[in-house]
C-alpha cells in the first residue's frame, strides 16, 4: 500500500499549500453533500477530472488510488437497485424477485456519484501532497496543535504497514496449517482472527509510538521552531475560492434544471 504523493511535483496546482487543498476539497465535499440528485455530483467530478493534468496526476494512477472506492460503490449501486424498499417510477427490468425501476435507478446512481464527488477531492489531495509537508501547513497555517499534527503524520506513516503486516500473519497461520481452504464460514473466522490480531499489534505499535514522541519532546508546551517553512499566498485563497465555485455553480445547475433534491427537507 503506497500513500506516498504521485503528482509532478512541478504542477500547478500540486504545488499550491497542502492547507489550501485540504480546505478546498472538504469545501467542495460539504457543499455537494447538500444534495441527493446524479446532476450536481456529475458536473462536480467531470470538472475534478477535467483538473487532473493541472494537479500532475494521470487517470490510470488516480484510479488505482481509488480502487477501493470503485469497489464500494459497485456494491451500493447493486444493493440499492436490486433491495430499495421504494419502487417508484417506470419498470425497467423485471426478473422474478428482482425488479428494477426509473426511480431507484436515479436514486441509486445519485448516491454514487455524491459518494464520487465527496471522495475524490480527498484522493486528489492525498495523491499530490506530501504528509510531512501536510503536518507542517497544518501547524505553521492551520494553527493546529504540533502534537496531534505529527501525531497524525506518524499515524499515516504507519498505515501502509498494516497491508505488510497482514501478509505476515497470513504467511505465518498458512505455514503453520490454518488454512480456511474454500469454506466461506471458516474464511470468515480466519479473517476476523487475523483482524484481531491486526488489530492488537496497531495498538501495540500505536502505544510504544506514543511513549516515543513524548519521550522526544513531542507533549512539551514550549515554542517550536520551523523546518520547512509553508506558505499561504494568493493563488492558495484562489483554489479555496475556485472549489467553493465549482460546487456551487454544480449545485446553481442542479437548481436550474429541477433535479435538486435536498439532503434535508
């Protein structure tokens, strides 16, 4: 698992403060939560794609950032078609049990692609900034804390472990004959033991890391100096500005065209 930045470094808008981003992307994320319609989140993600070359990041490598994120929304989109409760609109397909209309089909699609809206700016943020960069703005322009600032850079940095880890304990229970071989019900235990464990030895970690930071000054109420100074200028207020636009202008259209349907309401 690599969470290590993949843009070019010299892109324009890879460059822009990690702070900037990060408020642009939950900016854009909480506006378009807003609504439940396919249009807004459709406008929104086709603009965000479209922004890609200016973020120095490719589609193939974006799309394996969000893999897992096509993975989840292909279960909702089937789960929401094939066992909605509400059945309203014109008949589409009818197969025995199953049967699939207009509406749920809309309503379905819509929450996939609010789910893609919300999310991608987040992997677009993670896939062009560098975390130690990230702690940094954080502290120097966000003003948050150093210690859970680096407390949470620390945290990242231990995330592609996990992946390794679970390899490990896999390799090492196949070795010693735990194997749940094709048995759906014994793969399901074997996988909630190897979590558990997973689990124990993140606490474990977590806790030694702790005692560590705090042991090195990490607690300690005193001013701290700067490294690797993190600037705020125009252009980062301009990104901050362009996303509120963007989802704005997203959510104008969906107004305009009668498909706006609140969150609330």
């Amino acid at each position: 698992m690599n969470l290590e930045p993949v843009a070019r470094p010299d892109a324009p808008l890879a460059r822009r403060n990690p702070v900037a981003k990060l408020a642009a992307a939950l900016l854009c994320s909480i506006i378009l939560i807003a609504t439940l319609d396919p249009v807004a989140p459709a406008i929104a993600i086709a603009v965000e794609l479209a922004l890609l070359p200016l973020f120095g990041v490719r589609l193939r490598v974006l799309a394996r950032r969000a893999l897992p994120l096509l993975v989840s929304a292909v279960g909702i989109l089937v789960t929401l078609v094939l066992f909605a409760a509400e059945r309203s609109g014109r008949i589409l397909v009818e197969a025995g049990p199953f049967l699939i209309t207009s509406g749920v089909l809309i309503t379905a699609l819509g929450l996939v692609l609010r789910m893609f809206a919300v999310a991608l700016p987040g992997v677009i943020v993670v896939a062009t900034t560098d975390p130690t960069d990230l702690a940094d703005a954080l502290v120097q322009n966000a003003k948050l804390p150093a210690r859970f600032a680096y407390g949470a850079l620390a945290a990242f940095r231990l995330v592609p472990l996990l992946a390794q880890e679970w390899q490990m304990i896999s390799m090492a229970r196949r070795a010693r004959g735990v194997d749940a071989g094709r048995n759906p019900l014994a793969r399901l235990r074997l996988f909630g033991s190897t979590a558990f464990t997973l689990l124990v030895g993140a606490i474990r970690r977590g806790t030694r890391l702790a005692v560590a930071m705090d042991a090195r000054g990490f607690d300690a109420m005193t001013p701290r100096s700067v490294a690797r100074r993190q600037h705020f200028g125009r252009a980062d207020g301009l990104l901050i500005a362009g996303a509120a636009v963007l989802a704005g202008a997203a959510l104008a259209v969906s107004i305009a065209t009668g498909t706006f349907r609140p969150l609330i309401g």
